[in-house]
C-alpha cells in the first residue's frame, strides 16, 4: 500500500517563498500524475496544481499561476510544488494526491485521485 508524506509548510511573510515536498513510500507512484489541493478553515478542498506522469504537462489553479510551480522527480519519487509570493489568501493545508487517471478534463476534481498525503500546513501572514 503506498503513502503519500507531504512536508515544508510553516509560517511565512507575505510575499515570501515555501517550497513544499511529497515523497511516496509502500510503492512507487510514479505512473501515474501527481496533484496539489489545499484546504482552508471552512472552505472546500481547492485545486491547486496537477503534473504528469513524464512532467511534460502542467495544469494550475487561477490563484496561483504565475506564482507556483509543481515538479517531479523519479528518482526520489517525489512530487515538489514551489510558492512564490505568496499571499495570505494562500494560508491552508496542503495536500498531495495521487491521480486515478482522470481525464485533462478532471484533474481539478479531488474525486479523480486516490492516495492523499496527510497535509502540511502553510500560513502566509505578518
């Protein structure tokens, strides 16, 4: 059975850097695509960033293009997402989670995966 283990949140400035870290232990992930989500305190689980299995694809959020970058490596089978200025709108918990091979079309569903990290939290504030 594999698990996800996401790590690196903490507090940051607004307008300062985190990057975040999910490693996969159990079995590898690396078939199949690899997203983000974040989750704020009364507000529904949000799409953040998706890559593929080859990270010749991207896909992200319209919070946080521009600002974030999501990246991958095989060999470490781990999965990274870069936040630049961030913002505190940012502030949540984040998730990795592995895809069920949705469609393009689905990716920004958290229905289309199937292995969640337990989440990192990240706060953007002064």
């Amino acid at each position: 059975q594999v698990q996800l283990v996401d790590s690196g949140g903490g507090l940051v400035q607004p307008g300062g850097a985190l990057n975040l870290t999910c490693v996969a232990s159990g079995r590898t992930v690396s078939e199949g695509k690899m997203g983000w989500f974040r989750q704020a305190p009364g507000k529904e689980r949000e799409f953040v960033a998706v890559i593929s299995v080859r990270g010749a694809l991207t896909l992200y959020g319209d919070s946080v293009k521009g600002r974030f970058t999501i990246s991958r490596d095989f060999a470490k089978d781990a999965v990274y997402l870069q936040m630049d200025s961030l913002r505190p709108e940012d502030t949540a918990v984040y998730y990795c989670a592995h895809d069920l091979n949705a469609p393009c079309s689905q990716l920004d569903l958290s229905a289309s995966y199937d292995i969640w990290g337990e989440g990192t939290q990240v706060t953007a504030s002064s």
